[in-house]
C-alpha cells in the first residue's frame, strides 16, 4: 500500500481536495481529506488520444512542408522515411519516444500505426519492456486485427474502407478515421461510415456537427499539428458542445509529443475552460478506448501523475487545475505511476 499526498484533483470535475490518494495492488484505495503538509497536485495521468509513433524515425524533417507533402499517403515524405527505416530502426525509435511520454505524465497512446500487421507487431515489440500501453489502431489489412486495438483508417477520400468497418464491428472493436483535416470534403463519408471515433474535424460545419451528435461519435483534436501544417483550426467550442471531444499531440515528426504543451496551447487559442482542457487531456481519451483511469478516483487504476506544486514555475498559484493546464511543464514533473 502506498499514499500519496497534497492537492488532489478529483474526479471527474477535478474538484481540488487537501488529502490523499491511498494506492494498493495498483489501484485507487481511496481519496480521503485530510490535513497535509504536501505541496504536491496529483492528478491523473494523460491519455494521448492520437499519435503516430512510428514518426519518431524522422522528428522535424516534414516541418514547413504541405500536409500532402508532409504525410499523405503513399508518397509523401513520412511514408518514404517510413519505408526507408529498418525494423530496429522503428523499434528503438519508437520505444524512445514510450519512454519519454511515460515519464511526463502520459499512460497510454491511442497510435495510428502504419504498415498493417508488421507495423503493429513492430510497435507492440517497442512497448512491451515499457510501463505505457499504447492502444492501436492498425491500418492497411484486414489482418492487422489479429494483432491490433482497433482499425485506423487514413480518410474517406483514400480508399473504401467499408469491409475494415464490417471487421472491425464483427470483432467489437473500435473503427477510427481522419476526417475534415484538409477540407470538408471526406467528413459525410466517414460519418456514413459510423465510426467509433473522427480525428480532427478541422472544418467541420453545423451539418457535420448536428450528424457527430445524432451518432454520438467522439472526436480527437490536434491543434498544434493542425498549426504546424497551416490546415486551420477546429471549432473546438461547436465541438464540445456536441460531443465528447479528447487531444492528441498527432505526428512525433512534427511535434513533440508533450501532452502539457498541447493542454497550454489548447487553454490559450480557443474558447475552452481549464477543466474542459484538462477531461480533454485525461478523462475523455480514457472513455474513448475503454481505459480503466483518466479519473482519481476509488476503484480506477492508479495511472497518475504528481507535479510539484511547491516548484519556482507552479508554486503561488491561485488555481492548481489552472497551473496544471495553463503553466505546468516536464520539469515540473515529480513522479509517475503508470
């Protein structure tokens, strides 16, 4: 059994209590207010709700191309350096890129992982010495389900993807799908898909966002990527208001993958509050894939971070949701439980 004690943010509304968190057999015990001298915020660790790990191969080299030059497939420049890798090449590359999400904060990936079933098993073989748990969504063949999480599909406009949705429902397993980053132009498709989940939905409009509502379909936003690419920005607050919406930090090549940084950047360009930011960034990536955390809460599995809150950065806050979204960076990291 373990505690850890100070400011807990506690569940699902991250309410602020002086306490304690009580761990056992790798759960939460308890939450209990008590009087404490810590300093520290416990919270709970972060679910990255889109990436692609296998980018790791070639961080920045797409920086200041289009997005169809960056990462469009089958010939973009992703996909050649992708190709170009070797297995080990992959593995290391990945793996590194685990091991530095698993120390700020993040318990698990939702992946987008190209090559079908080699890319999968390549990233399962990345993870496996490592505490964060990525969940895949393979791609390219039917089989991949054999090995994957979940289908992920690259976007209406590129393929037919009806018999990896059939599949993927005949197995009850998620069916996930870029759409409305480039334009609006493959949002309807994907949505006639009926899709467990939508990455992006940069330009979404209101008939999208009425269909997102009436098919309760979650959507992944992306907004430092969707920046770096010069693709626009997502009507984050239509899309709260219609569905249950996560972040994710999207191409490893592009962006680190920083869940503090995209909580910041996300708090300051639009419409949201603090509390929205930070269920976007834990709880609702959890619900997305069906993960047993993303909340403190008795019963959840102990996948939860502690920052201190007595650091030169955070300490003297008014607001510790506020310091965590708006302030809190890797350095400020103290501990992880994954």
């Amino acid at each position: 059994m373990e505690t850890l004690s100070g400011t807990i943010l506690a569940g699902e509304s991250f309410e602020p209590i002086r306490g304690r968190v009580v761990v056992a057999d790798g759960r939460i015990d308890a939450v209990e207010e008590a009087h404490v001298d810590s300093d520290d915020i416990v919270l709970p660790a972060f679910v990255n709700a889109h990436t692609h790990l296998g980018d790791s191969v070639a961080k920045d080299a797409a920086v200041g191309l289009s997005l169809e030059a960056a990462v469009v497939p089958p010939d973009s420049l992703k996909h050649r350096r992708l190709a170009a890798a070797s297995h080990e090449e992959l593995v290391t590359a990945m793996r590194r890129t685990l091991r530095h999400v698993g120390r700020t904060g993040t318990v698990s990936c939702l992946d987008f992982r190209e090559f079908g079933v080699e890319g999968a098993r390549a990233l399962c073989e990345a993870a496996a010495p490592l505490a964060v748990e990525p969940f895949i969504f393979g791609s390219d063949e039917v089989s991949v389900l054999d090995v994957a999480d979940g289908y992920g599909a690259s976007g209406a406009n590129d393929d037919d993807f009806t018999d990896e949705r059939a599949t993927a429902r005949d197995r009850g397993v998620p069916f996930a799908i870029h759409a409305g980053e480039p334009d609006a132009s493959d949002i309807h498709p994907a949505l006639d898909l009926e899709p467990d989940l939508l990455v992006h939905m940069v330009h979404a409009g209101r008939e999208h966002l009425d269909r997102v509502a009436d098919q309760s379909v979650p959507v992944v936003a992306c907004p430092r990527t969707n920046a770096v690419l010069d693709v626009g920005r997502a009507p984050m607050r239509e899309l709260l208001d219609h569905t249950t919406v996560a972040l994710g930090t999207d191409n490893v090549m592009l962006n680190p993958p920083s869940m503090l940084r995209e909580m910041a950047y996300t708090e300051r360009e639009f419409d949201v509050t603090v509390r929205e930011v930070l269920r976007m960034a834990t709880t609702a990536g959890a619900e997305i894939a069906g993960l047993d955390c993303g909340v403190v809460a008795p019963g959840k599995r102990a996948a939860l971070l502690v920052l201190d809150g007595d650091s030169d950065n955070l300490a003297g806050s008014d607001d510790p949701v506020a310091a965590v979204v708006r302030r809190a960076t890797e350095l400020d990291v103290k501990r992880v439980l994954l």
